[in-house]
C-alpha cells in the first residue's frame, strides 16, 4: 500500500535492529479482503515477486476489518477454482500451514532476501498524531503499570501485583486496530478515554496507596526512571521546603537527589548553580537563552562546548500552523505538501502574542508566551533549570481549528545525515533529506522520546513526553502537535493540549540524551510515608552499564518469589553490565518473554555480569538466597 515506492519482496526475512529474523510475507492478492474472484488470482500470481524460489503465497479472504469473514459463497468458489488452472492451486489453510511451507522451502535451501532495517509505511502517517487523548492515555497507562509493577516487587509484598494483569489487558484492548492510530468514530475514543481515565486513576490510587504503607514515616521522593535524579525537581506546593522556590504557578522547585528506581527523603539540597533571568534572555552555567518580541528563540548557546544551536538568522520554537487537506483518508493520511504550506504563527494578521516573565530564579527560570490566533490559543513557556543543560518548552494548547496541523519547529545548526530516532527497544536512523525517492517518502517519521541530530562530537536533541509524529527535513525538528481531522470523528482533538519538549545540546554519543528522555518520562511522587521509622529502602534492582534500559522489574508471573528484570540496549553499542539487588542474589537465569527460562546465567558475589550485544534485549530471573553464594 505504499503510495511513493513499490516494496520489492512479497517473501523475505525481516531482520531487525538487533540482528535477529523473522521470516515475513505480504500477500500479493495486496488485501485483506480477497473475494476469491478469478481477477484477484490472477493478479496475485502476477505480482508475486518471489517465482524464482518459492511456490506459495497467500490470499486473506472473506469480509475482514469486522465484516464477518469468509462467505460459503466464497468458500464454494475456493472449491471449484482449486486446480482449474495448471499454473496454480488453491487449498484453503491456516497461515500456519503456509508459514510452514515456506519453512520447508528455506530448509531446502532457497535463496531468501533479507529486508534489514525500518519496514517504513508509506502512507497513513497522519495516525502519528490524530486523537491525542488516545494515545497519551495509553502512554501514560503503560507508564503507571510498568511503575506500578516496580513498586509491588520493591515493597516484597508478593499479593501487591495482584490485579495488575486484568488492567494490562484493558489497556492493550484500546491498542486494537483503528483505536491507538486515531482513525475510529467518535463513540470509540470516548470509550477508550474513559478506560484509560479510570484504568489511570485506579493505577495512581493503588501505587500512592502501596508506597504509603511501604515506606518508613516522613516525606518521601520515589523515582520510577531508570536513572537517578540529582538536580532540580518542580514538587507540589510543600509547606516544610524552606529552601526551595517557590514557582508562580504554586510549586516549589528543590534541588533533590533520588537514586535510580528508589526513594530518597525529601531534603532540599544545595545547587551549585543559578538561574539569572532578564527581559529578553535567560543563562544558567551551560545554557544561554534569548528570545525576540514574537516568543521564539532567537539564540540557543551551549556555554561549555561553546556552540550556538540555532542556524544563523533563525528563529527556534516557532509555532507553525498549515491546512490539512488529505487526498483519501482525514483521520489517517498526512500528505507531503502540507508542512509547505504552513506559516508562522506569531507576527501573522490578527495574531496577539503576550510575553510575561513568571519566574527569575535561582532555581527555576519561566518565561511564557501566550498567541491568540483565530478560535484557538497556545501558550509556549520556556523553562531553565540550575544545572541543567536543557531548555524545557512546555506548550498547552486550547486546540478549536478543523482540517489544520499545528507545528512546533526547532532549526539546529547541526550537519547530520540522519536523525537519530528513540523507539521501542532501541534507536531507528531516519534521512534528513529528500535525496531518493525512499528518503523523500519518509517526510513524517514516528519518535518515542527523543529525536537527534548529531555530528561526531557535538549534538541536540529534541525531547517530549507525549508525541510521535515528526518532520526531520530541512535542517530542523518539527514535532507535530496536533491535527484536527473532520473523518471519522468530526469533532476529533478539539480542547485542551499540553506537552513537555525539551532542547539537550550534549557531546558526542546518545547515552546522556537517553538517561534525560527517561527523566522526562519518569514519573517522580512525593509520598508521605506511614510505617515504622527506619532508614529509606535501597532500589530492589541496581543496573549500571550506558546506555543500557530497564523495561520491568516485576514479580515473577508464577508467583515462585522470584523477581524479573528485563532490560535492552538501547543506542546500539555492546555494553557491559552489571545487575545488584537490595539482597545478595544468589541464582539468575535468563528467560524468553514468557519467562520460561532459557539457561543459566553466572552470579558472583551476588552480581550478575553480562555482555549485551547492540539493541539486545535480555530477560533475567533473580532468585534471592542470603544463605547462597551463587555458584
């Protein structure tokens, strides 16, 4: 279904980012929703790309996408057109069957193409944005059970994970086909926002409930991120922080240490550095930030490598707003046109931007620009924070456009032929440039956390913590914001928006802006604690090793006691890693997904040591035994 480049196998080997394979096909019947007409035979037999070494394809038939499947009228003529040609056949099978086959072929020797890297779909890429509220719930409920799931194994409660099965399921029903994407009816995202409201809600009650009788009395930090904090952290308004700033909008900013996924009491501690803000600019000691009348940067400094962000005469965080008319399909499609069309926002016709310092610091510098244009408004707050080299850039969006896409876009002076993008277990390179017609296609790109572009010795990356879809062509990061589709859903997106993004410059490699993503992303609590006074528990799990990221730590599903670590490499490189528990561990074994274990790994003073090869992806079970010397 690519609409700019014909794919070139039906059959092939797919290998991924790790190197491993899956052997993969796409019918050349080219749907989902065969007939089995002699029309559709024929020109299954035609495209099939794969003549030269293998005999079987296959044809999904039957009215799919919820229709009611296969018909006996279809199910005869599969009968009578079985082998009225000498060219073909036709059996009706499972997919089992024809995988199997295929199987049998490869085992004889057939010369299999491999297809490595990014299966890139070159069409429906306006689903990267449609339905915000969808695909944040989902987020943040994948974030809160992941938490929630830490939390019960650090508290060695082995009931606390009870129930927590029966609220993945909820959330992975609402990643169904059509509901994730964006591209249902109305009926169905309210459905689904109000699964994630709750599911969230019940999520949030249950994690504060449990850390409040785990941890000992007093006020408590709890980090969820992989990797520690030490710097300054925005906390709800709190009474006892003397020796924090108090923010404009009723936070207090502290500078906290809190270890990686562990606890630390709230004791505000001191920065070494400042923030100095002034009418038009804002420096802490690794950042030095200036903005014009209008709300966009005009220079971003990285004061240690001595380095300007932004390309000469441009101007950074410019919103940007452009009609959105797909060709075919509202909800689903984003053409390659669009972003040509799009036009600042401030400085246009009609357009009122107002500028107000909100906090000078020492800890917390915020500058907010608020654009009135047209039916909606968006308010873009710029924060620097003591000792922190990145400028957050937090945008809340009163959202009432139709048919319109709303940009955010950041020009970096940076010569990069691909855009380093964070996804699921590791990182994908996407083209900055529209050299080939495969490059061109890729005008909108899916990102998790971050998107980079890097020169060997000096990078910046754009960070957010709740969008995916973004332009890395012309030498900048657009993140989209938001769309505003009028099919399936006429009323879709409309309302309240907010984000977090984030401006890194940092050196060479990617381990510093993967700890900072998983930060940003990390949910940090303050908990009031109520049980017996004691000192603060260490992490249950300590996993050193860059670059490096912990997916879970969870009890095991078998209720044996035994805890699962499960952890990738996420930049590409081969890493060394060591894996320390609060108690000696004293028998590990590394196990498949369904932690069915795989073999032994070796344990020496109570530290499991291994070596992961680039995007890698490990499973551990842990067995604690003080008595156990592992060997």
């Amino acid at each position: 279904w690519n609409k700019q480049n014909r794919f070139p196998h039906h059959t092939f080997f797919w290998e991924g980012l790790d190197g491993t394979r899956v052997l993969t096909h796409f019918p050349p019947v080219d749907t989902y929703n065969a007939q089995l007409e002699p029309h559709e035979i024929v020109g299954s037999l035609d495209r099939f790309r794969e003549h030269a070494w293998s005999s079987a394809s296959l044809m999904p038939f039957g009215h799919g996408d919820g229709g009611g499947g296969p018909t006996r009228e279809m199910l005869e003529q599969a009968r009578r057109l079985a082998d009225v040609d000498p060219r073909f056949t036709l059996e009706i099978g499972s997919s089992d069957d024809f995988f199997r086959a295929v199987e049998r072929e490869v085992t004889r020797g057939a010369p299999v193409p491999v297809w490595r890297g990014e299966l890139y779909f070159e069409t429906h890429r306006g689903t990267l944005t449609s339905q915000l509220r969808t695909k944040l719930g989902n987020r943040r409920c994948e974030r809160l059970l992941v938490e929630a799931e830490l939390w019960a194994a650090a508290s060695e409660d082995p009931d606390a994970a009870d129930g927590l099965d029966d609220l993945w399921r909820e959330v992975l029903t609402q990643q169904f086909h059509d509901i994730l994407p964006g591209s249902s009816i109305a009926w169905v995202h309210a459905d689904a926002e109000e699964v994630f409201a709750r599911v969230g809600a019940e999520l949030d009650a249950r994690i504060t409930a449990l850390l409040e009788r785990a941890l000992p009395s007093g006020r408590w930090l709890t980090n969820s991120a992989d990797v520690p904090i030490d710097g300054v952290v925005v906390l709800p308004d709190a009474d006892d922080m003397a020796d924090g700033q108090r923010l404009a909008d009723g936070t207090v900013a502290v500078q906290a240490v809190v270890p990686a996924l562990g606890v630390a009491p709230v004791v505000a501690s001191e920065s070494h550095d400042r923030v100095v803000v002034g009418e038009s600019s804002m420096a802490n000691g690794g950042l030095a930030v200036r903005w014009d009348a209008l709300g966009n940067l005009t220079s971003l400094i990285d004061i240690a490598r001595r380095r300007e962000v932004l390309p000469t005469g441009a101007s950074g965080a410019v919103l940007e707003l452009a009609p959105d008319h797909p060709v075919e399909y509202d909800a689903w499609d984003l053409e390659s046109w669009t972003r040509d069309l799009g036009r600042p926002i401030a400085g246009q016709a009609g357009v009122e931007t107002v500028l107000t310092v909100d906090d000078g610091g020492p800890l917390v510098g915020r500058v907010r620009a608020e654009h009135r244009f047209g039916p909606s408004t968006a308010t873009v707050t710029y924060e620097l924070r003591a000792g922190e080299p990145q400028l957050f850039v937090h945008v809340d969006v009163d959202w009432q456009h139709d048919e319109h896409l709303l940009s955010i876009a950041f020009p970096i002076d940076v010569r990069a032929e691909v855009a380093a993008c964070d996804v699921q277990l590791g990182v994908v390179n996407r083209p900055t440039h529209p050299s080939s017609p495969w490059d061109a296609a890729k005008f909108e790109v899916c990102a998790h956390r971050f998107v980079d572009l890097s020169e060997p010795d000096f990078g910046v990356a754009v960070l957010n913590d709740g969008r995916y879809g973004h332009c890395v062509f012309g030498g900048a990061v657009r993140v989209s914001l938001a769309r505003a589709a009028k099919y399936p859903d006429p009323t879709a997106d409309h309302g309240r928006h907010a984000v977090t993004l984030a401006v890194r410059p940092h050196g060479a490699g990617l381990a510093e802006v993967r700890a900072a993503a998983s930060r940003l992303n990390g949910v940090l609590r303050v908990i009031d604690g109520s049980g017996e006074p004691r000192d603060g528990p260490r992490p249950l799990v300590e996993v050193t090793g860059a670059g490096v990221e912990v997916d879970a730590v969870k009890w095991a599903d078998d209720r044996s006691g035994d805890v699962i670590v499960r952890l990738h490499e996420a930049l590409g490189n081969r890493v060394a890693v060591a894996v320390r528990a609060r108690h000696r561990i004293g028998a590990a074994a590394r196990c498949d997904l369904l932690e069915s274990e795989l073999g032994g790994e070796e344990v020496t003073d109570g530290i499991v040591a291994l070596t992961l090869r680039p995007f890698q992806l490990v499973t551990l079970r842990l067995r604690f035994a003080d008595d156990f010397d592992g060997r």
